[in-house]
C-alpha cells in the first residue's frame, strides 16, 4: 500500500511537489532559527558565567543590594577560610575569588604626569594560581593581542581597545587611581605585560586584569574579595543543581547580618532568568504559529489537490471504494509527503545551523554602547533536539491540513456520483 | 469696611511683602564666610557601612582660584595633596610618586571616600556672583529665626544648578543647605553648627555633608583652626609644592 501510494506522489508531481515545498521551507525555518536562538543563548549564558555571574556566586547581603554599583566596600571578608568551606563541602565545585572594582587609568609621561587617563572596569583574577584554572575559564592566553600574560605581581593585561586609545605599548607604566575598601584613595603602579581582546564590548572597553593579591593590597581587601564565583566540574550551566546548592548554603544565613555570605544562581543575576525564560517562550510561541500557519497553507494546498482530484475520487466511489478508505489512503499521503518534506527540511536546517555554528553573525555594530555581556559574534548551535523540533511540526501540519481537506470526500453522495462525472 | 481694614493690617504686618531683599542676605554671608585668603585645619569623619574613620588635613586657599591641600592622617592618606589652580585639579600620591590631572565626571566623584565630591571642594565663589536669590519663607532651627532663601544658578558652570539655605537672620549664615541637579533632585544636604565668631565674622566650624543619593549617617567636615587673610607664599599654590 505504501509502495503504491508512493509512486503516486513520485510520479504525479502536481500532486506532492507543493507541500513538499512548504513542508521543507517551514521545517528548516523552524530547525535553522531553534539552533541559532539555542547558539545566541548558550553563548550568552556562557559568557555571563564565565565573565561575570559563574554558575553559582557567593556575595554578602548587602553588596548584593548594590552589586550593579560594584560596592567594595561590602565586600566578603575572610575569603581564604571560606573558599576552604565550600571547596570541602560541595567538591564537584571548582570555587575561585574575584574582584570586580572600577576606577582610572592614568597614563604618565615621561615627567611623570598625566598624559592620558580613561575609566577602567578592573576585574582581579586568582591570575598567578594555576591551579584556579581562570586563565583557561575566561580564554585569557587566546585573547591575548600583543605581550604576554602577568607572570608576577605588579603586572596587569589590558583592554586592547584601551591601549589603542590611550597609546599605551607593553611593558609601559600605568597608574590606577580608585578607592579601597574604606573609601580612601588609592594609587597604585602596574606595568602592562599584554593587551587583550575578549569579543565582549562590555569587557573590551576599559579593562584591567591584574592579581587578586595586588588588588586585595590595593584595595584594603585583606582577605577579601567581592565575590567568589562557583563552576560546576562538568563545565556546563545546570540550573536544578544550582539551585539545590543554594538552597544548602543559604539555609544556615544569617538575616540579621547585613555581611553574611549568601549564595545566587547564575538565572538569578544580570537579569538572565526573565531572559531565558522570554527566549523560551518565544521559541514555543514562534514553532506554534509556525504549526498553525503551515496548516492553514497546506488545507488549501490539499483542498486545491482535492478538487484536481475530484474526479479520480468520485470514480474510486463509484468503484465501491469505502469513503473511510479514500480518507486513511489520503492520510497516509499525506504522512509520506510530510515525512519528505520534513526529512529535507531538517537536512537543510541542519546545513545551514552547522555553517552558522562557524560562520555566526557579527552584531558587533550594535554592542558598541552596550553594558550587557554579550558575545560580538552569534552563534547557532547543533542540539539533538534540533532533529525533531521543525521535524515533528512539520508532519502535523501536513496531516493536519489534508485531514482538514479530506473531510470534503465524506460530503459526497454516492447516488449521484454518475451524473457528477457524466459517465 | 471693617474687614478691608484688617486685610490691610495684616498685609502691612505679617504678609509675604516684608522679607527682606534676599540678594542683600546672601551679600551678608558672603561677607562672612568669604575671605582674600585661609589657612585651615580641619578634619573629615566619614561614616561608613562597616566603620567610621577621620582623615585631617591642612588647607590654603586664595579667592575662588587656588587652593592646596595636605592630607596628614591616616597613614593611608598621609602625604597626598591636591592642588587647584583656576578649574584644574592635580592630586600627588605619594606611593606612587605621580601627580595625576582629574578633569571632566571625575570631579564629581566622592573625595576619600567622604559625601563631599571633588566639585564641593573646589566651588569657592561668592554665592551673589553665580546665583539669583529670593527668599521664600522663614522657620526657625534650634531655636534660631532663619530666612530660607531659594537660589537659581545664573552662571552655567555651577555644580548644582539651585539650592535653597537656611539664613540664620542674626549672624547671616546658613545653618541648613539643599542642593538640587537641574532635573530638581535633591542631591546633597548640609548641617552647618558650631556657628563661632572669629576675626569679627561668623562661622560654621562644623558642616556635615549628607549625599542623598547614598546610605549612610553623611560626612562631618570639622574645621579645628582657621586663620583668614593670612600670608600664604605663592610657592604654595605651584605644582612644584606637590612632590615637596
């Protein structure tokens, strides 16, 4: 039966070539823009975890009241110890310190004086630990455009970018001018061993990357550090977990010590939660409209078929052909003609989401006033589910539209079949 | 008939038309806290969320132009100076032997991590030469009758763009200050007390500064000694004087 039916849909053309057509566009619509929002997202979420937000991040209460202002002065104290708790009470956690601090850059001449100065978005690494594995974790030796990375301390990358606009070469002196921890000035001495390019526009701006030692002496932060970011060993986000791990460390908080630790979810900060959840609601919203409107397309493809068809339907019910036979027959068309069309369509999905996952699209462009971290570069990326989400849609839709047409059969009356064909 | 004569006798008494010329009150204060030059000592407590700590300074100053200051304690803060000269600001820091320029949205940054910015520091004209005045009512603070006076910016480069003040309607100084941005949010507060007579003017010898736009309990700027129209040496106000 299969057979015959598809040597019908091969052989007459005009009856399959259509839906074919509308079946593959739609499907591969649907499978190349799930993998690009999958890609965009993943890229996002990465770079956010990465950079800024970990999987899981330990701040104190209050500095998380105010951690758009990158509040040093509520910062977590005695770090050392704590980082020994959570690395011995959650192994599968690789815990590190960090400090995110703002500030000036001021680039002396040779009397010593203020040649050129911007604003500098200062992030202080465990740079010369080897074992934090940070420099892997934020790409730091491939992001690296001229010079070499700190080798001891006094040392700090920085924005390429910056050094551009500030005319500064490796191995110059620069001078950071901020505040510690109490609010008092502060200055202090780096030379350049690198500048940097991540592909962040949020990060390239102003960047300095120095030792959490020198920024903890430079900062009044003795034993401290802003924040100390949690990663998962397996490398990849898992929100369950995350959540699970905060719940066990917060239950023991202390609510009336505006300083105690407290733990946040990688969702919970830099707004992602509302974000995620928006991507995925419109990526649901997005595959049912696509549903709805190829079903309505291929009704009318099949009512037009149908009446093309008119005539070889009334002589297979003037031939005694049950009505419930024609109409299974014209599903099962129509399941081999959506299983076509679906196969091609998530091949060419599949294609053009493998190209975009090395090529993406540069939106560079429109980050360059920007805060948030995102990636100048978009990405699509391959996911299983990549196979059955157009695939699955794409079937129903062409059933869906042939049952819809199909129901006109049921409306005919055998009795005036012959005088309907003037046999 | 009888009515008319007491809406009269009261306009001619208590009504709005009887404060006094508001830019002569502000000419008043700046006769009293303004002088050709001064030599001050003073301190700066800063409150902070997690503790409080006191910075002390010596300060000169000449006219609205030039002034220099040496921070003395704590070690911290030991040595570094700032120096202004017309509207440039240069900042020694020992440590790092660099005298640093600040220019532009830095010298609206807080000064030691104080309530006071770099702008409050460096503002040293007369109050009648950048604003219009208008007095608008008056109330009295710790038992003292003052004016309160609604000042407008009439100059463009003024860091706040109105304040209202408080005038003591004695000794002419203010014992309370709001300073507004030009969107009309109220941005700073000053406590001005200690109200003392020396060298036949009267002064606030304590001020603490509230930044509205940060918790906390403010910043008290306390001045332990002032000397006015002193002789201070022109070397003072050099950049040379920075790294000495």
């Amino acid at each position: 039966m299969i057979e015959f039916l598809l040597k019908g849909i091969l052989r007459d053309k005009s009856r399959s070539l259509l839906p074919i057509i509308i079946v593959t566009i739609g499907v591969s619509l649907t499978v190349m823009l799930s993998g690009y929002i999958r890609g965009a997202m993943g890229d996002i979420t990465d770079q956010n975890a990465r950079f800024e937000t970990g999987h899981v991040k330990v701040v104190t209460r209050a500095y998380h009241e105010n951690m758009d202002q990158l509040p040093i002065d509520l910062a977590l104290l005695g770090v050392d110890s704590l980082q020994e708790v959570l690395s011995t009470k959650y192994p599968d956690v690789q815990w590190v310190k960090r400090t995110r601090f703002g500030g000036l850059i001021d680039v002396p001449d040779e009397n010593g004086e203020t040649k050129g100065q911007g604003p500098a978005a200062g992030m202080s690494l465990q740079l010369l630990d080897d074992k934090s594995g940070e420099i892997d974790r934020l790409n730091i030796a491939s992001s690296l455009v001229k010079g070499n990375l700190p080798t001891k301390r006094g040392e700090a990358l920085i924005g390429d970018d910056f050094a551009h606009k500030l005319q500064i070469e490796t191995g110059d002196e620069i001078t950071y001018v901020g505040s510690t921890m109490n609010g008092s000035m502060t200055f202090k001495n780096f030379v350049v061993s690198g500048t940097i390019r991540f592909g962040v526009a949020a990060m390239d701006r102003g960047t300095i990357i120095a030792d959490i030692a020198d920024v903890q002496e430079m900062l009044d932060l003795f034993d401290g550090s802003s924040e100390i970011l949690g990663y998962f060993n397996e490398g990849v986000y898992n929100d369950d977990k995350a959540k699970t791990l905060k719940a066990d460390f917060n239950q023991n908080l202390d609510a009336a010590d505006e300083f105690a630790p407290m733990m946040l979810t990688l969702k919970e900060q830099n707004n992602l939660a509302s974000y995620l959840d928006y991507v995925d609601l419109y990526s649901a919203f997005f595959v049912g409209i696509f549903v709805m409107a190829m079903s309505i397309v291929l009704w009318n493809t099949g009512l037009l078929g149908g009446l093309r068809r008119y005539q070889e339907f009334g002589i297979r019910l003037a031939l005694g052909e049950a009505k419930n036979q024609i109409y299974k027959t014209l599903i099962l068309e129509a399941i081999l003609i959506g299983v076509i069309g679906s196969v091609i369509g998530t091949a060419i999905g599949l294609g053009i989401t493998f190209y975009m996952q090395y090529e993406g699209i540069d939106i560079s462009e429109m980050l360059n006033n920007s805060t948030m971290l995102m990636p100048t570069i978009l990405r699509s990326k391959f996911t299983p589910d990549l196979l059955y989400i157009g695939f699955i849609p794409g079937l129903i839709a062409m059933v869906i539209g042939n049952a819809l047409s199909g129901i006109g059969i049921y409306k005919r009356e055998t009795a005036v079949l012959f005088k309907e064909l003037e046999v | 008939m009888k009515s008319l004569l007491v809406i009269v006798f009261s306009l001619i008494i208590g009504g709005g038309g009887d404060f006094p010329d508001a830019n002569e009150i502000l000419k008043k204060v700046d006769e009293n806290l303004m002088s050709k030059n001064r030599i001050t000592e003073s301190k700066m407590v800063i409150y902070g969320r997690r503790n409080s700590r006191t910075v002390t300074s010596k300060g000169y100053s000449e006219g609205d132009t030039k002034s220099f200051t040496e921070y003395l304690s704590p070690e911290r803060e030991k040595g570094t100076k700032m120096l202004k000269l017309e509207d440039r600001l240069w900042i020694y820091s020992p440590s790092t032997d660099r005298t640093i320029q600040l220019s532009g949205h830095m010298l609206r940054q807080s000064v030691m991590g104080s309530d006071l910015s770099y702008e409050d520091m460096m503002e040293d004209r007369e109050l009648t030469e950048i604003y219009n005045a208008k007095v608008i009512g008056e109330e009295t603070i710790e038992d003292r009758k003052v004016w309160i006076l609604e000042l407008t910016a009439k100059v463009d480069d003024v860091s706040y763009e109105s304040r209202k003040s408080w005038i003591d309607q004695e000794r002419y100084v203010p014992l309370k200050e709001e300073l507004y941005a030009k969107s009309g949010q109220l941005l700073k507060r000053i406590t001005l007390s200690q109200v003392e007579r020396l060298d036949g003017r009267w002064f606030p010898k304590k001020m603490n500064y509230k930044d509205m736009l940060k918790d906390g309990k403010g910043t008290d700027f306390i001045i332990e000694k002032i000397e006015f129209d002193a002789d201070i040496p022109d070397y003072i106000f050099s950049k040379a004087s920075l790294k000495k």
